[in-house]
C-alpha cells in the first residue's frame, strides 16, 4: 500500500478546531522549543568568522537564525490562536 509522503508543498486543511488543537501546547513544551531557540540563539552568538572559509560562517549562522525564526514563529502563532479563541469566548 503506497504512504503519502508529504513534502514542502503538503498541505491540510484543518478545521478551526484541529488547528487550535495542533497549537495549544502545554507549557513544558513551550519551554521545550524557546530552549531550542535559546540554544540556537547562544550559538549564533558564539560563532567565529573564519576569513579562509567564510562559507561555513555564513551556512551555519543561516541556518541557525532559520531555526530562530521557525520555532519562534510556531510559537506565536500558537499565542495568537489562543488569544484569538480566548476574545472570541468573551464575546
């Protein structure tokens, strides 16, 4: 039996439940991924430019500000929908 494999354009439609369900995370999740991004952030810092390879520097400083920006882009979609169903149930 063939298995979908999803790639970078793989997309779902989510009812406006599943996605809250997706991005309700629990709090030691979230202290989880900002782990990840202060890791990634402290790296970044600690990164020295080396003038013979200069590509390196630049791939990896890349890469971990893609991380940054990934994880701290899940989380504050995930605060957004959650303020957005906390307003929506005051109405």
């Amino acid at each position: 039996m063939a298995i979908e494999v999803a790639s970078l354009f793989t997309k779902y439609n989510l009812s406006s439940e599943e996605e809250l369900a997706a991005a309700s995370f629990t709090d030691i999740q979230r202290m989880y991924l900002q782990n990840i991004i202060a890791e990634c952030a402290e790296e970044k810092v600690r990164l020295k430019f080396d003038p013979t390879n200069p590509h390196v520097f630049l791939q990896r400083e890349a890469e971990l500000q893609g991380v940054i920006l990934t994880l701290g882009s899940i989380l504050n979609k995930a605060t957004e929908l959650l303020f957005e169903l906390s307003e929506a149930s005051k109405q």
